[in-house]
C-alpha cells in the first residue's frame, strides 16, 4: 500500500514540439492540480500547458501539485522528464513518517535528493557538521599556540563540503521549441 504525500513540481528547459502529446500524456497520468485543493488538470495542447505557467526565481515554469501524491513522487513524469533532458525541481512534504525531500534534475546529471525540514528548506546531517567543528576547534588551538593550522582547516572545509550539495543552476523558463 502507498502513502499519499503531498508534493509540488516545478518544470523548466526546452520541450520538443514534437513530444508536447507524450508530455501532456505524462501529466494526464499523474493526476496534477495547478494549485491545492483545485481540480486535476489534463492537458492536451501547447496551449493547455501555458495555464500551468508559474513564476520561479524570475524564471516562468510550469506547476503542479497534488495532496496525494504517491509516496509524494510524480514516478511516470519524473521519469519522461529525465528521459527526455527536461529539468525540474520536485518537492515533497514531511508526513508523520518520513522526511521530506527537494529534488533536483538537470540534463546530463543524475537527480540530486536533499532531505527537507516541515518547511521544506533543505537540511544536513550532523555529522559531517560536528567533525568540521572539532576540526575547526583543533585549528584554533593550534593558532593560539602558534602552530600551522592549515591542514585542520582544509579538513574542515572537506567534511563541510562532503555534506553539502552540488551547486545546481536554476530551473531555466520553460518553452516550446521547434
């Protein structure tokens, strides 16, 4: 039996004309709303696709949302969007039971997953933290008494840096292209 998780999508880069049915079939099997609580949208056209446009970042997108949505994943969207290079950004709330996570795909890449807090910021673990900050206790003692510090900083900046996530652009305004 599934979970139904709220989850909200954000689309963005270059569709194919040529794929835009395909695309509208995608999101048709999904059961997507333009905003919580609204009727489940299914679209057909190029046309149809532009009621779902949405400011993020300054950049225009595609939205949708569902309050149920299975284990608070878009499974078959996410998949015809990696599939066909098509970027987003997939954000799924906590429940009772499970974290919730920010998603990212960008062509060319694997999908980056980030644990997120009720607020849906994403969050580190801390342990990677705790190391850096004995690491970085360790360089100030070293330069109080005089010593080089650099390795215990240079460690430091690695553990931080192993639990932080690629730096990833933003989701560029979705268009239809030839």
């Amino acid at each position: 039996m599934s979970e139904c998780i709220s989850a909200e999508i954000w689309i963005g880069g270059q569709l194919k004309r040529e794929h835009v049915e395909a695309f509208c079939d995608a999101i048709s099997g999904q059961s997507l709303q333009l905003g919580f609580g609204g009727e489940y949208v299914a679209p057909q056209t190029a046309e149809n696709l532009e009621e779902a446009m949405k400011e993020l970042k300054g950049a225009a997108v595609l939205y949708y949302c569902d309050e149920t949505a299975d284990w608070g994943k878009f499974s078959h969207l996410e998949t015809w969007l990696q599939e066909h290079g098509v970027p987003y950004t997939r954000r799924t709330s906590s429940s009772d039971c499970y974290d919730g996570e920010l998603v990212e795909f960008h062509p060319g890449q694997e999908p980056v997953t980030l644990a997120t807090n009720a607020n849906g910021r994403p969050v580190v673990s801390i342990e990677p933290v705790e190391r850096a900050w004995h690491l970085i206790k360790e360089a100030q003692q070293l330069l109080d008494s005089g010593k080089n510090a650099r390795p215990a900083i240079s460690q430091a900046i690695d553990e931080l840096a192993t639990s932080l996530p690629a730096e990833l652009p933003p989701l560029c305004p979705f268009q239809i292209v030839a």
